[in-house]
C-alpha cells in the first residue's frame, strides 16, 4: 500500500487541460462541459459501435478514457446499452456481417439520437471501401450527424467531433 | 540448412526469414504435414486460391513451422472435385482455416473417412450465398447479394442445470464485435463457444485490386493494434519477391518502431488488467505512459500508432541525435516507472488473488492447439520469431525471450512486464548502433507468379504475410496471418471451469484480435 501511495504523490495529477500539441482540446473541452450541462442536466451518455474497424479507432477512444483527458470530468460516460446512450460512437466501415446489429443498436436508442462516424472508414469506407463484405461509410446504413476524419482520429478530434453534433443537436 | 521432409523437394523462397516452398500430390501433402506435426512443427497459416486461370483448379497452401524455418507446402486441388486431406487432426488450428477456405474459396477439407470435420460457414453469415466465392477470380469485389437469413448452429451442451448466456455481437464497453456462448452451472463455465466474423470487410479480396506498393497501407489497417508487425511483415514479403536489400538504418529504425508498438500494447493491456481486478490506479498510470508514448511517436514519427512509417523499401521516418537522445530518457524513465508498478503489482493481495489459477492454459494445451506469441510463452513455449529463427536486425541484438509455466492470468501478466523490460532494453541498444543508410531503397522488379513471405514477431504473436505476384506490378493473391487465428481457440479452454464474472479478465488477459482473424 506505501508503495501505491508513494508512486501516486510522485506523479500527481496529470490531467491537462492543454496539452501540448493540442492546445485547442482547452477550448474543446470547456465548450463541451459548457454544452452538455446546459442541453443534457446530467453526464452525456455515449455508446461505442464497432462496424467493423480495424480496431485502430477503438485504441483512440480507450486512449480517450487515459487520465489526461478526464472524460468524466467533461460530463462524459460510455454506457453499456443502447437504451441509456444519447450519442452512438460509430467506428469503421460497416461490415456487411455488422449491419444489421448496427441498425439495430441504432433503433434501440432512444431520441436524440445522436451519431457520430469515427475516422477515414466511418467517413467514407476508407482503405476498405465498399464491397461484397462492407457497406463502406456509416451514414450508407444510418443517419450521422457529424463524421470525424482521421486514421485514426486523435482523442481531441473526437471529442471535437462530439460536441459539435451536441451543439448541432442543441441548435436545432 | 534446407530442412527434409518425406518425398518433399524444397526449393528456397527469397527473403529475410528463412523458407522454402515446394508443391505436392495430396498423399504427400498430408504425409509432409503429419511428419512436420510428429516431429513438433507446427501449422502457421493455411489459405487457399483460385488458380483456375491458369489451368490447375484450385490451391491450397499450408505453412508450416520447423526448426529451420517456414515451409509452404502446395497443394493443386482439381476444379471438378475440390476437395483436400483435412489437417484438423494434426493442427487443430486448421479448423477455422478451412472453414475460412470454403467460404472464401470453395475448397473442402475431408477427412479420412470422406466427410467434412465441421461443415459450418466461419467467415461467411450471409451476405453472400453458399455457392459464391468471393476470392474466386470470377467473382465480382463489387457484387452484393441480398442478404441472407444468418442460422448459425451452436454446439448445444445438456445436461442437468446447464444454461446458455449468448453474449454479442456488439458488447457493453469498447470491444471489437464478436459472439460468445457460454455454458454455465451455477456460476461456472462449462464451455465457450466464439463465433468471429462479424467484421469480415474482404480484406484478401482487397487487395487483388491494388498494386503490390499499395497493398502496404492496407496491411497496415488488418489489425490497427499491430499496424507496425503487419507493414514490416508485407514489406519483408515484397522486398523478398524484389530482391530489394532496405539499408541497416532502416531495418533498425523498423525495429524501433516494432518494440515501440510492443510497449504501448503492453502498457495499455497491463493498465486493463489491473482495472478488471478493481485496481484503477493501475490503469490511470499505465496508460498515463501510454499516451506520453503515444505523444514522443507523434512529435517523433509523426502518427501516434506508427502507422505506414513502414513502408517496402525501407522507412518513411528516421531520428535524428536529438530524437534518439529524447527517446533514450524516455527508455530509462519507463523502466524506473514499470518497476515500481511491477513491485505494486506483484505484491498486491487482491491481483494476485484474482489472476493466479485464473484462466488456465496449460503447456500441454497450448503445444496441441498451436498456440502461438504471448500467450504461449506464458504457457512454457519459449518461442519468439525475433530470437528464433530470428530476422535482421535482430539477430545482433540476442533478444531474451520471457516466458513462464502456470498458463494464467499471472502469467501473462508477468511475459508483459518482462517483455516491456526487454523491449525499452532493445530500444536503448537499437538507438545506440543506428548505422547510416537511406531511409528507402528503390524495389526493382516484381515478375509475375513471385512468390514471398514476412514473418515478424508482433506484440500478440507472430505477424505473417504471403504475397504473390500479379502483371504489371498488381498483386494477385496476398494472405496476412494474424496470431489470433491460433490463440482465440485456446481461450475456449482456458475459460473452463472459471466463473462467469472471470471471463472479461482471462479475455483481457489474452487480448485478441478480432478484425486480424475476420480479415
Ligand atoms: S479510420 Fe483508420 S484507424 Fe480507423 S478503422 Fe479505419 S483504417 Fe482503422
């Protein structure tokens, strides 16, 4: 137990709120705490949808969850249910074996609704394209309201990507 | 030294790894795979092709392990009757591979006795139907079918008090899709059954419609946790069909960037593992270094996960006296920082409680299925493509290769810690020998119906490319082989007799790829 607390009161706190090479995730983030607040009365609840990725998206939206970027600390929670979520993380094209569980999910959550496509695949289908087994950009299946680019996307872009659909959501 | 096998010629195939190639009659084929599997070989990949434009049917290739190397044995399989001896008795591993064959392919593994081992679909749920096969030359990349009704049929478990819990496809928590059926009494797990193939995107079928340079940024994007192992191991197979020679600086920096790859992993899997035993602490450190790491690739290389600085030829990135001496601090600080988390770790009551007899694979096991990178050399298989047979530039560097005996959770944990030592060790000594060189070398030709293959050690298991030749500089057929392929069975074992809420753990503990083995 020392040695937990010692390895603690060394590193400290290191959540940032600019960090270096992102210096407009400041602004990003305090927009966002600022919008969901005011929209949502309580924590955003995001589901994350693999369609098929590479699973390059994914190690960005775990990195999302690293102390730096304090999610929580944002009004931000990943949920484990469709039902609960008012946003829909979508990651990759959308493999032709994931379609219909994407379409599912997407008509298990309730409105809002919200749908952000993750990266170059989500966007466009990406390196994979469309084919016999993928049916390439997320919106060629379900509504998005917002696609981040990016190969993959970084943890600002995303979180960028968020909240513009919650201020699009708030404005309209 | 060219290795012997029964009635078998082998002819050398180019290359950084050493292998050779041969084509046999089926008796022969079988008769090789017995004798490689009797003598403790093993079965690394098994794919098949379409081979009909040339006048001889189908084929199916097997690679396979020996000591001296990978052997790929060929086997011509008519147009009129395609079917070929199954290797599923010899390498349970063949089993989803075959079922991936037929479905992509149309060629069926039978056993002696003249039916098929496991007749159901892998790859294939219904987007395209059973008598279309999408690697098959003639069928369209562009083609869409309706789709059709997906009847999957489990294995059924009975017996008194037994319960079926379905789990997935899409799963709570940021996780790859996939479908897990368990088999409970009580609290216990009876038996798993996976069922992969959800993110099937025609990853093979791909690549038959670029060029052979292209193909890179796609290898780069089968299992994007692994982009570095994947672009040097489709690299190493094109470079060795071109004879191309990428200069010691570039292997070096390859290198680099490989055990780059491996930390990151390995700190990200090591922060999990310790969340999943209620130990957040451990996951708010780990991947506190993880992303410092993430950021020196991006200021360095220019892409946090390295990918498509790799590239045939050679590199598309170098460090210069400031970089390498940035990255050297960064080595030594790690290794402080992981030791004083390895001793929290090692000497907390409650992981220790939760991950030792967790999840058991025994070496026993893991040597019938084949079990290959981590998770065999956390079950006493010592085996690490990076020490033997060992590649360039590896082979100045006498890489340890950890390993350790009980199988679990703990286990597992331990290859991690002392890989991550190892690899920040390598780093330090990569950097220090960096020779002079050009970043990339020019390719030189690809005559049409080369062959080549990359075989590269990556954070999971061994990474392998097989990539031939088309006209004109296309590729015609290119099978990357994810180590997941082997070890997602063996976590079918090793979640037996476990409770049910262990499951999430000896799956992080394993951390397998989905997209590389749905291709
Ligand atoms: S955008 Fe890039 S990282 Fe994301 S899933 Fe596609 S290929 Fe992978």
């Amino acid at each position: 137990m020392y040695r937990l607390l010692k390895q603690i009161a060394k590193v400290g706190i290191v959540t940032e709120a600019a960090p270096a090479p992102d210096a407009s995730l400041r602004a990003i983030a305090q927009r966002l705490d600022d919008v969901v607040l005011k929209h949502f009365g309580r924590a955003l609840a995001i589901r994350h949808v693999d369609a098929g990725s590479c699973n390059g998206c994914e190690l960005e939206i775990h990195a999302l969850n690293s102390p730096y970027y304090n999610l929580e600390g944002l009004g931000i929670k990943f949920v484990a249910s469709p039902r609960h979520a008012d946003l829909l993380l979508v990651t990759g094209p959308v493999a032709r074996n994931m379609e219909e569980a994407l379409r599912r999910t997407y008509d298990a959550t309730p409105e809002p609704k919200l749908v952000v496509a993750i990266g170059d695949c989500g966007c466009d289908g990406g390196v994979f394209g469309e084919s016999y087994a993928s049916r390439g950009r997320v919106a060629n299946v379900i509504p998005v309201d917002v696609a981040v680019p990016g190969c993959p996307p970084s943890p600002a872009a995303i979180l960028q990507g968020i909240l513009t659909a919650v201020d699009a959501c708030r404005a309209g | 030294m060219t290795p012997t096998l029964p009635n078998i010629v082998l002819a050398p195939v180019s290359g950084a790894v050493p292998a050779w190639r041969a084509e046999a009659d089926a008796a022969h084929w079988r008769a090789a795979c017995e004798h490689v599997a009797q003598a403790g070989g093993r079965l690394a990949a098994l794919w098949a092709s379409d081979e009909r434009a040339r006048g001889t049917g189908y084929r199916v290739c097997a690679l396979l392990v020996v000591h001296e190397g990978l052997v790929c044995l060929e086997l011509r399989v008519p147009q009129d009757a395609p079917v070929y001896p199954d290797l599923a008795a010899l390498f349970p591993a063949a089993g989803r591979m075959q079922r991936a064959a037929f479905d992509l392919v149309g060629v069926r593994a039978l056993r002696p006795e003249g039916d098929v081992p496991d007749p159901r679909p892998w790859l294939r749920h219904g987007a395209w139907p059973e008598d279309a096969f999408p690697l098959r030359r003639d069928f369209e990349a562009a083609g869409t079918f309706p789709t059709e009704l997906d009847r999957y049929r489990f294995v059924k478990v009975e017996g008194e008090g037994v319960h079926e819990i379905p789990v997935g496809p899409v799963h709570a928590g940021t996780i790859e899709p996939g479908h897990f059926r368990f088999s409970i009494v009580g609290e216990k797990l009876l038996r798993l059954e996976e069922r992969l193939g959800y993110k099937h995107k025609g990853i093979e079928k791909r690549f038959t419609a670029l060029s052979l340079e292209d193909g890179a940024r796609l290898a780069g994007r089968i299992s994007g946790d692994s982009t570095v192992a994947y672009a040097w191991a489709y690299a190493m197979a094109l470079e060795g069909i071109t004879g191309a020679q990428p200069s010691a600086r570039a292997l070096g920096l390859r290198a680099l960037l490989l055990e780059r790859e491996r930390v990151a992993n390995h700190l990200g899997d090591l922060g999990y593992l310790g969340n999943d035993c209620a130990l957040a602490f451990g996951f708010a450190q780990f991947w506190r270094m993880k992303e410092d790491l993430l950021r020196a690739n991006q200021a360095l290389f220019g892409h946090r996960y390295l990918m498509d600085r790799i590239v045939p030829g050679g590199v598309r990135c170098d460090v210069d006296a400031a970089g390498a001496k940035r990255l050297v601090g960064e080595a030594l600080r790690l290794k402080d920082e992981l030791r004083a988390m390895r001793s929290i770790y090692y000497n907390h009551a409650g992981l220790q409680d939760r991950c030792i007899t967790t999840g058991r694979l025994t070496p026993r096991n893991a040597a019938r299925l084949g079990v290959v990178g981590l998770a065999a050399r956390a079950s006493g298989h010592a085996m690490d493509a990076r020490a033997h047979p060992g590649f360039a530039p590896y082979d100045r560097f006498s890489p340890k290769v950890a390993s350790h005996r009980n199988g679990d959770v703990a286990a597992r944990i331990v290859v991690r810690f002392e890989e991550a030592f190892e690899s920040l060790r390598l780093q330090r000594v990569i950097l220090e020998q960096l020779a002079d060189g050009p970043r990339q070398v020019p390719l030189g030709a690809a005559p049409e119906g080369a062959f080549g293959l990359g075989w590269v050690e990556g954070w999971r298991g061994e990474v392998i490319v097989a990539l031939e030749a088309g006209a004109d500089g296309r590729t015609r057929r290119c099978h990357p082989h994810d180590p997941s392929w082997q070890n997602w069975p063996a976590l079918e074992h090793a979640v037996i007799g476990n409770i049910v809420p262990d499951f999430p753990l000896i799956n992080k503990s394993f951390n397998l790829s989905y997209s590389g083995q749905d291709l």
